[in-house]
C-alpha cells in the first residue's frame, strides 16, 4: 500500500468515531486548549488525550506545549486529501446511478407496454 493510501486510510479511521468528529469540527473554527476540547465532552481527560493522538497520528491535528498548556490546531492538508479522495469517487458513482436511472426507465417503459 502506498505511503497516501496508508495516511487516508488513517484519516477516514480517525474520522469514523463521533468524538473525533466533534474535535475536528471545534477545530475549524480555531486552535483550542486540550482542556477546552475536553470540556463538552462525557469522558475523562485522559481519553481526550487518546482520541487527540489518533487524531495527530492521522496527520489532522496538530498541537503544541506551551508552558502547562497544550493547544491543538487543525491540519487542514489531511482534510482536503480525504476531500479530494471523495470527489474522486462521486464522478465514478455518479455515472453508475445514473446508468442504474436509464436502466429502470427502459424495465418501466417495457413493462407499461402491451
């Protein structure tokens, strides 16, 4: 497998879990304190700590240790190679389903006929 298969099939494992997609999500909207992410969050520090890891390990987010405080930021690269895996993918898909359309209309139109 290739190096860019191995880091997307990390991104789309980081991004398969529903508290890592809230991470992300805060992120965009700007860098945030491991404490700051951990706030909204039901679990314990240490398991925001773990899904952080996997989310950097998957190359989405990176952090930063100033002083006693870890701030994490957005990695905006990962993203737009997980978007451009899915655009890829929608022109491909996009034919099939409407080859399936074409199909479906000619079984209706033999089936409406005497």
């Amino acid at each position: 497998m290739l190096n860019h298969e191995v880091q997307l099939d990390r991104v789309f494992q980081a991004l398969a879990d529903p508290t890592r997609r809230a991470m992300v999500e805060r992120l965009t909207r700007g860098p945030a304190s491991v404490s700051e992410l951990a706030k909204p969050l039901p679990m314990s520090l240490p398991a925001v700590v773990q899904h952080l890891q996997v989310l950097e390990a998957a190359g989405l987010v990176l952090s930063e240790k100033v002083g006693r405080v870890r701030t994490c930021r957005i990695e905006a690269a990962a993203l737009r190679a997980a978007e451009g895996w899915i655009a890829a993918q929608r022109t491909p898909w996009e034919h099939r389903l409407d080859r399936l359309d074409d199909i479906l209309a000619e079984h209706s139109e033999d089936k409406d006929q005497p």
